[in-house]
C-alpha cells in the first residue's frame, strides 16, 4: 500500500523529533508498505526502496506550524498523487478548520485515514470550546497512552487504538555506539544529568524556577555535577525562552552547572554519555509526545530517568520504567537525583528495570506491526 505519512516537522535527518523518529522508523521495518513523506528541499537522502521523500520549497527549517503555503503544497501534491495513495496519515494537533477540509477531501477522494494524536493534553489545550469528537474524522485514531483512550472514548469515539511509541534499540543500544563520551574535554567524574525536552514545555508544565532550584539543591551536595539541557531552538521564540532562561539561571546562580545544546545530531551518544535524565513537570506536557520518545531511549541505554506522577506520563511507572515521583517539588527532584548517584545498587535496578520493560513494551518493531496491522485493516 501507498501511505502519505504528513507530519508537522517535515522528516529529515537528524531524527531527533519523536513523531519523525515514529514515522520513519515504521516506514523502514515495513518493507511492504510504500510512503511518501514531505521534507526540506535542502537537504539529501539516503535512497530506500520503499520511501519517497518530496522535497517542499516553502518549508525551508523545522518548525512547530504549518504555514499557510505549505498546506497549500501538500494540498497540491495530494492532487497529482491521490489516485496512487491508499491511506493518508496525518501526525499532528487536528485544528478545526484542517479537520473541516481534509474530511470534505477525503470524503470526496473516497480515501482511508489515520489520524496520530502526539499529546491528548496538546488536543485539548489548542482546541478549547471545540468539539473535540469533530476534529477526530479518520477510519482509526492512533493515541500513545491508555489514559487518552479513556478520555477519547469518553467523548464517543469508538475507534481509538493505543500504541505505545517505540524505540530503535538498534540506534539506542550502548553496545553499537561509539564509546568515546560526547562531553570530551571534562573529567571522567563529572556527573552528567539531562533535560532533553523544549524550553516551551518545560516552562509549561513545570517552570524555569523549579528546574533552577533542582540545580541549586543538586549541587549544594554534588559540586562535580552539571545539568545538560538539549533544548532545541527552532524559531524566534525559542531563542527568547532560551534567553528568558539563562537569566533565571543566572538568578540562582547555576548558569555555570548548566552545558546548553541547541541541536544535537547524534543523540543516542549524548544520552548514553550522561547519567541519568530527569522530565519535571507538575502537569501533563503540552507540545511533546505524552509519553516523550526520549524518557524510553534513555531507558534502552539502561539511563534512569526521573518523571512526575501525572497522566499519561505516569503510565510508565506501571512498566517498571525509572523513578516516578509523587511529590512534584524541586526539592523532591533533587533528593531522587542525590540518593541516585551516591547509590549505585539502586542506579543500577532502576536501569536493569527499565531496560527489560523496553525490550518488552516499547520496540519500534512492536509499534510497527500493530500499525501494519491497521494498514492491513484500512487497505
């Protein structure tokens, strides 16, 4: 089959976006399947058999929207190539007037969907007062935990599926990277913590100030330790909330416990050369996956990682996976971090733990044959 797989960030390299990592991960396991995905007209491919990538002239960066001629793009392409496409599958926050045309559109072409929801909190909170049941049009609606399903099917959907996002232990296996650490120049017994999550959704759902007083905490006891924020910065605003930022670390005097990282090409051996990944939030994150891709690729590198007991984020604490903590606080981020370094037994089956429940639970493989499955099922 034909899938025209389109998505908010167009795909290319590096895959360090979750929905990107998803789709393109399922595209290469699914040799039998043939998709279509748009990307940057810079940028050059390796060419696979099964993968088409068109090249759009009106998209020229990473971004979080999809401007206006871009959709009129994808519109045109869709009008060359909807005789040859099975199945479209859209990967991003559904807005009232993209659901409003592309029903008319695929009502009207006589074309299969699915639709892929990346945050059931980022579908409520940028669709307020809308009815949510009328931006959700295709055959199957794809979520990533079993708590927005309920919330889903409670507005009276009935065809919602769960699918756990999956992890390429290939790419994510400590064995197949390159053993030299990605921080080169620092002593070997630096402590390397991560915040691999935008400045937006920190912001949103925990706050500068928290994250800054975890740091102040941490290294009144650790004072070898350093925080390494992979916060990408794509547009204007971020380089503003990375401004906003830098002087609330400079307010608590941490700016110099922090190593600060735009892009990061090769992520599998930033993580793999930390210690541990923390995801504060005392709320359900808005503008990520709701089970963020990165929290179970650190996992797979048998990293502990620190999250808060909030829905669906909380769903991993059912898989064994890290250290999910009830008490929000900063200071409760803090005391988990200490006893975990001065702890290495403990370190050690957090990571074992979490390790074993990705091999179990959240392989890309797994995520690809039950959307093989719905392919199949639509097809």
């Amino acid at each position: 089959m034909n899938i025209f797989s389109i998505t908010m960030t167009l795909v290319s390299p590096p895959y360090d976006d979750g929905p990107k990592n998803i789709v393109i991960g399922i595209a290469r396991r699914l040799k039998k399947h043939h998709f279509i995905f748009m990307s940057f007209i810079s940028r050059r491919f390796k060419r696979e058999n099964n993968i088409t990538f068109i090249a759009s002239p009106f998209q020229n960066r990473p971004s979080l929207k999809i401007s206006f001629m871009q959709q009129v793009f994808i519109l045109f392409v869709i009008s060359f190539k909807f005789k040859k496409i099975d199945i479209f599958q859209f990967f991003f926050t559904p807005r009232k007037y993209f659901s409003i045309i592309f029903n008319h559109l695929l009502e009207k072409l006589n074309k299969r969907s699915i639709q892929i929801i990346s945050s059931i909190h980022a579908l409520y909170d940028a669709n307020i007062g809308v009815d949510i049941k009328s931006l959700l049009f295709s055959d199957a609606v794809v979520v990533h935990s079993d708590y927005s399903k309920m919330r889903l099917e409670k507005e009276g959907l009935s065809n919602i599926i769960r699918i756990y996002p999956g992890v390429d232990l290939e790419r994510f296996s400590a064995k197949n990277l390159n053993q030299e650490s990605f921080f080169k120049r620092e002593a070997n017994d630096v402590i390397h913590i991560a915040y691999p999550a935008a400045l937006r959704v920190l912001k949103n759902s925990y706050s500068y100030e928290g994250l800054c007083k975890i740091i102040m905490l941490v290294r009144e006891k650790i004072k070898n330790v350093k925080f390494v924020l992979a916060c990408k910065v794509r547009e204007k605003k971020d380089t503003l909330l990375e401004e906003e930022f830098k002087k609330t670390a400079k307010e608590f005097d941490v700016k110099d416990s922090i190593i600060f990282f735009r892009t990061v090409d090769d992520m599998p051996n930033l993580l793999n050369s930390c210690d541990m990944v923390i995801f504060p939030s005392d709320k359900g994150p808005v503008g990520i996956l709701e089970i963020p891709l990165v929290l179970l690729e650190a996992s797979a590198l048998s990293k502990p990682v620190i999250y808060s007991n909030v829905p669906p984020l909380n769903e991993l604490k059912q898989h064994s996976i890290g250290i999910c903590l009830d008490d929000m606080s900063a200071d409760s981020y803090a005391k988990a971090i200490i006893d975990l370094v001065y702890n290495k037994n403990e370190r050690e089956r957090v990571a074992s733990l979490s390790r074993s429940a990705i091999i179990k639970d959240f392989t890309i493989d797994n995520m690809a044959s039950q959307y093989d499955a719905i392919y199949n099922t639509l097809g």
